[in-house]
C-alpha cells in the first residue's frame, strides 16, 4: 500500500508466507513510487539463519534500512560439475538459472571467472540471457596445501561501457570433498562480503518464523483418533468427564487463537466440526451462567469465533462488501462525540446532525442486507446457530430471551462487528481506512454490537443516544432474522461435497476470486508480432477459471472456461518481456501429447499479482500434471526471450514454485500440517502434564481412568468392619514387611487376609475375574483384573513405616497415558528428520 507525502508511513500489513524449505534470505523493500519507475529507498535482509536463531519465537523491533546496491542484488543458482584428486581438480561450469538482470532490457551478458590459490579460468561471454549454459571444462592444479584452499567463482556481466558489474559469488572448500568422487550439484550464488551502507530511515517488522516437519498421514493418525474419539462418544451419548485429550489440549495451549485455529481445520478436514463444537458448547453452557455463556475465553468460544472465519468469510463479503465500499468511496466526515470534533468548526451541532444521519443511513444498508442474507448464510453456521440456539433453550429454560440474545452475540459481535471494524483483515477492502473512514467504521460497529445485544439499555456512551431509537427499532427485526436463521431443515440443504477432501469448505462452483484484468491467450510457437492485450473479467472456482466481458459469470459460452485440471503451472513473466511488470502466465494442457498454450494476465497492482497467483496455486494443489521447469519470457517464433533455445518444447530454464505462497482463508485443508502444529504445542507441554497427573496425586487420578471399578460395589457384601478394611489398601500407605508370596483362587465372597501385613484382599461373584496378591522381598503388587478393565498398582516398600508409594500402572489407557503414548511415537518419527518446532 502506497502512502503520499509523508515520511512516516504506518502499513499495518499483516501476511503470511509459505515458503520452500531451502531458501536462503528474507528481504523487505521500501519503494518511492513514482509515475515512471519506482525508486528503491531501502532494504532490510535476514538470512535462514538469522530467521531461525532470533525469530522462532516471535519478535518486534527497529530494523535499520541498508542502501540497495549493485553488488548486493544478486540472485540465482549455478551448476558445477568436479572431481578432486591429489595433484589437479577437474572442474566443468555447467550452466545458470535465474540470474540477475543487470541491463536495461531486463537481461544480462554474464562470464564466470574461477579461482584456485594462484590460478584463474575464464569462460566465455553468452550475451543477453539470465540462463546461460557455458559447459567449460579445465583443470586447476591443486597446490600442496589443499586442506586450506577454496575455489572460487565469480560471476560478471560484460559492458561495452564502463566497467563490468558483479552478479555474484560462490565458493567451496577443498578440505570437505571426497578424492576421487564425481560431485554434480547446484550451488547458491552469494553477494559480496562488504559493509552495508545504511540508507536514511528505518522500518518496524513483527516477524515470527516457524519451521515443521510434517510426517507422512499415517503417523499423526493416532493423535487425530484420539481427538476424535471423545466427540464420537459425546456423538453416542457418552459425555467424557474428567481428564480428556481436548482437556489436555485446551491447557497445553500457548496461543488460543492459532490453537483453535489449527483444531477447527482438523475436525473440518476429518467431517466432525458439528460434533467438536456441539460437545464445547454443551459443556461450556454445563459450567457458564446464562449472561457469560460463549463469551469468555474459552476454547468453545474461540473455537466458535475461527468456525465463523473459516467458513464465512465469502458470506461476510456479500453482506458487508457493498456498504464498506460505499463508505470507502465517500469517505465522510463522521464525528457524534462534540468533544472530538476539531476546534476550527464553529458550527459543532450541525457536524452531529449531519453524522448521525449518515451513520443511520449507512446502518440501515447493513442491517437490510443482513436481514435479506438468510438464505445466503452457508448451511454449516446456520447449523451451528441452530444447535447454540436449542442448548441454550434447553439448558436455560426460565430465560426465554437468552437464547436469541446468545445466537446474536455470537454471529454479531464474532462476525459482523470485527469485520465493520477492521475491513482489511477480514478481506472486505484491500486497503486499510484512513483516519475518517475508521472513525465511521467505529460508530458503525458500536451501533451494530448495541443491536446485537438486542438491548434496550440506554448506550454507554452519551453521544449515542440520539441512535437509540433506531435500536430499539432493530430488536425485532433481528429476532425475527434469528428465527430464520436456526430454522434449517425445511430451507436448506447441505452443500455439494467436493472431490479432493482438502477442499471441504467450498463447492466446486463457489467463486473464490474474481475480477478485471487484460488478457492475451496465444500457443507456443505464435508468431505474432503484436500482443494484443483484451479487457476481460475473470472469476475462479475450484472447478474452472472462466472469463468474458460482462461482470457476470452466468453467460459466459464454454470456450471461455479452462478447467481447473487442465492447469500445469502459475508463474510470473519478467517484466520487460511485455513492457509491463505485472504480468502472470497460466500455463494449459489438456493432455500430454497436445502441445501447452499460454494465458497471459495483465494486472494493476503488485498485490493483486501475489493474490492470483496464490489463489491458482492452491485451486490447482491436487493437480498431478504439474510443470517442474518454465520459461519466464516468451517465445516469438525464433527463440525465447528469457534463455536463447529455439525450440519450442525444449525443457524450461528456471524452476516452478508452486509451494510459494501466502497464507488466507482461501487455504486448503491439510490436516498433516495442522495436527504437526497441534503435536507441537503438547509436545512442549507434555513435561508439565506428566508432573501435574502422574507425579502429584497419582492414585486419585488413575482410579478415575478407571472409572468402571467401583469401589462401592466392589464391597456391597461385606460387613461394614470388613468394607473400611478392603478401602485401607488403596486409600493409605500401609508398612509393608518383607513376607512370602500368596496365590488366591476366584470367585470366592472373600479372600483370607494376612493380618501381620494388615493387607485385605478380596472378590466378589461375577465382577472380579482374577485377583491375586505377590508380596516379594521388597515391593507389594496388587493386581485386579476385569473383563472390561484392568488397573494395576505397585508399592515401593521401605525400612521405614509410612515410605511405601503407591504407583499407578494403568492398563486401562486413560487420556493422559495415551496422549503421552502417542507424543513419543511421533517424537521417534521425528528423529532423523529436523527439529520440532520451538516453544
């Protein structure tokens, strides 16, 4: 975003990038915009490195801007072939790709000069390319010390003018080759090793890196069954109490919001997201009052709130797209409190007038075009509205208005406020408001949560109140929107399932992206002179990228649609190719035989270029067809542009990048990335559940696991002398005697005790299948055994009376055992492979 005349721009951009696991830097560019060429005022760069040792966890702070110069904008790779042996090191300069333009037409005349101790090899000159192919071979003598010796290539762009400028570096040591070893690899080109001249001015990043081995699928599947047994058992009617995995989860939690995140994509790609948060919700309103129900911190409400992000986002934007747009275009001057409006307006009532008729105006578009939406709420909310609707009706039955109150709350103050609030985040507007049109936004969205509270109480604030009657007008019309919107089953109908599960929360026909661009669509090897670029409107769904002339998609003929399979790769055009730099190529091929062609995109803007791509990127993820190499220029009948071949089906010169892109609602679900998150924070936990229920109080703890040994019954035939015996020997630490080993047969109403240990040991007919008492030299174990569960202890035995520990060995599995369990198996996955995430 571009902001005019000012030195102290404040972005508040947020974005997330998914990256390939082998990239070497990070850099952040400032630009002066201009109506020519945009001028580069500064550049902040981090290494791998750097992004790994300082911002694993997250971090803010001043970077200061380095001055972009010549030796430091170089980037690409070269191929090197070599062979070291005693005396001589055989050496070929294969090829390179993706080297930096360092001339006008956006190409460059690049040479490699290579350098052992005191010898040097030059290759030739290949003139205007970025992907030359040199395959020069030499031997450089290696000298007597080689353990100390690096050979170094550097590369050059040849000028006829002035001297040649440098494109970069790359070096290796002698000492960590193999002798007589064919090496054949690719090598990062670097920039030069000089002091950074700090340019004027400095820039605030927020940075956060995180680094994840996600693990083949089968190897999370015992954490994912885990999670989803105990909805399944709510689902039939078995409501889990105590220590569960979702318990665990929810304490385990650093970042709530991610966290929740992470499980609602995880129960959306597994289809039990109606059953995780029926199973929150019922217990959240079990342990709430009727005013706080849902709207604490809770995992239920954060769970709710990323619910409606994830799945409504395409809803949102057709309720409140029109109105933010309209309030964006006219940007008025809104202002109800007196004392901030400005001093210089003498006339301070007619400024409150005239607002207060504009902020009515503008509520009564939102709160038309909420009420007119029902049928277009998506079946999943409305479902989810129906069931907080029916709890809170159930769980609260002498409050008859809670119920609306608490769907309202949730959908308004969750859905509609944040996204009247803050345009940009909840993708309404590309841009963030300025100062006036976030003050209307905030009036707009303080009317909005006093409407969805559906109260009438006079507004906290006194300059609201001349807005009091139009929300009290308010209070039945949402109601009655309220009783639309939980009455699903005899309206609406569940969504069209799609084909790949990783795309669950959209039909294949739902339009994800859409709008105006130029178009030119030609085949490889068209010898067209002149690129005529056509206005069109393009609309993308998972099913096909369509385009025409008319905003609508409905008249659109079929040769105007591509189908999403069809698609093999979304790249960028280098920027002098067309004469414009903001132009992506989308490479088509119906079958493997047919020759591709090429649909050219013309677009505005840098971020509508990172969004189009993106959005094709992950429309096309299940695609198997993909293109591993492209060419960047275009092929005019004679030679590409970008690397001289001539032919046409000759392999491309520079790698795709399909796994490069930026992180929104459009993602698809992937479960293994998102159960690696979840496994990442218990993981870090798991040291602390373990010393907070297997250490401390472990008795009490394993006898709720095993929930189905009752105690009560356990001795209901029993006098009631001999009932306090039996409870002694789970509920005390008794001084155990070394003493000999006692076997004992079954079904029998009571066992013989051995009244020197002072230890009773019992069964009663049909509950006990086995029961036997082992008293070695220095540790007492009393096993019982059921049909149904087992539960064992082990009795450490002192000199001292009063030492004897008792143990749970539980065989029963209960949450926390199993939950460690299963962590332990996925940390012995994980080793070998990189680390796992930091805390």
């Amino acid at each position: 975003m571009t902001h005019y005349r000012t030195l102290s721009p404040f972005w508040g951009e947020e974005y997330t990038l998914h990256v390939q696991r082998n990239f070497f830097a990070l850099s952040v560019y400032v630009f002066d915009e201009d109506l020519r060429y945009d001028d580069v005022i500064g550049k902040v760069t981090l290494t791998k490195k750097e992004l790994v040792r300082d911002y694993s966890a997250g971090d803010e702070r001043w970077f200061p801007l380095e001055k972009v110069t010549k030796d430091s904008e170089v980037s690409g790779e070269v191929r090197l072939e070599f062979n070291l042996s005693e005396t001589k090191l055989d050496i070929k300069i294969a090829e390179a790709r993706d080297l930096a333009a360092k001339d006008k037409t956006g190409s460059s005349d690049p040479y490699g000069i290579l350098t052992l101790g005191s010898n040097s090899f030059q290759t030739e000159v290949r003139k205007q390319t970025r992907f030359p192919k040199w395959n020069a071979v030499t031997t450089l003598p290696v000298p007597a010390n080689s353990a100390d010796q690096v050979v170094t290539l550097t590369l050059w762009d040849r000028d006829m003018v002035g001297k040649d400028e440098f494109m970069g570096v790359v070096s290796f040591s002698l000492k960590k080759l193999e002798k007589r070893v064919q090496y054949n690899q690719w090598f990062w080109i670097y920039p030069r090793d000089v002091i950074g001249h700090q340019a004027a001015g400095s820039i605030r990043l927020k940075i956060r890196y995180v680094t994840a081995s996600i693990l083949p699928s089968p190897v999370y599947e015992p954490l994912i069954n885990l999670l989803i047994e105990e909805v399944d058992g709510f689902t039939a009617g078995k409501l889990s109490t105590g220590i569960t995995p979702l318990a665990l989860l929810e304490e385990a939690m650093v970042d709530r919001m991610e966290m929740s995140y992470m499980l609602v994509r995880v129960f959306l790609g597994k289809g039990k997201i109606e059953g995780l948060l029926t199973m929150l919700c019922t217990l959240e309103a079990k342990k709430s009052s009727g005013e706080t129900v849902f709207r604490d911190n809770s995992l239920a409400a954060k769970c709710l709130e990323q619910y409606l992000k994830i799945t409504g986002t395409l809803y949102l934007q057709s309720v409140l797209g029109k109105v933010i747009k309209k309030i964006y275009r006219e940007n008025r001057y809104c202002e109800m409190d007196r004392a901030k409006i400005s001093k210089t307006i003498l006339n301070k009532e007619y400024v409150v007038r005239q607002s207060t008729r504009h902020i009515r105006r503008y509520m009564v578009d939102i709160v038309q075009s909420i009420q007119q939406s029902k049928s277009a709420c998506p079946f999943g909310i409305r479902k989810i509205c129906s069931m907080i609707f029916e709890l809170v009706k159930k769980t609260f039955p002498e409050q008859v208005d809670l119920p609306y109150v608490t769907v309202s709350s949730f959908v308004f103050l969750k859905f509609f406020v944040p996204g009247i609030m803050n345009p940009k985040l909840s993708y309404l507007n590309s841009h963030h408001p300025n100062i006036r049109i976030s003050r209307t936004l905030m009036l707009c969205a303080k009317l909005m949560q006093q409407i969805g509270n559906m109260s009438t109480q006079p507004c906290k604030e006194s300059f609201m109140i001349p807005l009091l009657s139009f929300v009290e007008q308010q209070t039945d019309h949402i109601r009655h929107f309220i009783t639309g919107l939980v009455t699903i089953y005899k309206c609406s109908r569940p969504p069209a399932k799609m084909t790949h599960p990783s795309q669950s929360l959209f039909t294949m026909t739902t339009i994800i992206l859409s709008g105006w661009a130029d178009k030119y669509r030609t085949r490889f090897g068209n010898t067209e002179k002149v690129r005529v670029f056509k206005r069109r409107f393009f609309s993308l769904s998972y099913a096909a990228l369509s385009f025409g002339t008319k905003e609508s998609g409905q008249k659109m003929s079929c040769s105007k649609l591509i189908a999403i399979n069809d698609i093999i790769s979304v790249e960028r055009v280098d920027k002098y190719v067309f004469g414009h730099k903001y132009i992506i190529q989308i490479l088509i091929s119906k079958s493997s035989t047919d020759l591709p062609f090429a649909l050219y995109m013309k677009l505005k803007t840098l971020n509508e270029v990172t969004e189009w791509i993106s959005s094709l990127r992950k429309t096309c993820s299940k695609n198997t067809n993909h293109l591993n190499f492209y060419h960047p220029g275009d092929h005019g009948g004679k030679r590409w542009s970008c690397c001289s071949a001539r032919g046409l089906t000759e392999q491309g010169c520079s790698k795709t990048h399909r796994s490069i892109i930026l992180g929104d609602w459009r993602d698809p679900l992937n479960s293994d990335a998102e159960i690696q998150t979840i496994f990442c924070q218990l993981y870090n936990a798991k040291d602390c559940l373990r010393s907070k229920y297997l250490k401390s109080e472990r008795l009490r703890h394993a006898r709720s696991a095993a929930g189905d040994l009752n105690f009560t019954k356990f001795t209901a035939d029993l006098a009631p002398d001999q009932r306090q015996r039996t409870r002694s020997v789970v509920n005390r630490r008794p001084f155990l005697k070394r003493s000999k080993k006692a076997n004992m047969s079954t079904r029998a109403k009571m066992m013989s005790t051995t009244d020197q240990l002072g230890v009773t040991s019992m069964t009663t007919p049909g509950l006990i299948e086995q029961s036997s008492l082992e008293i070695p030299s220095r540790n007492l174990s009393v096993k019982i055994q059921r049909k149904s569960a087992s539960l064992e202890y082990q009795t450490d035995t002192h000199d001292q009376p009063g030492e004897g520990i008792i143990e749970p060995i539980v065989t029963g599995k209960p949450a926390i055992t199993r939950l460690l369990r299963v962590l332990s198996q996925i940390e012995e996955a994980h080793s070998g492979d990189t680390p796992i995430t930091p805390k």
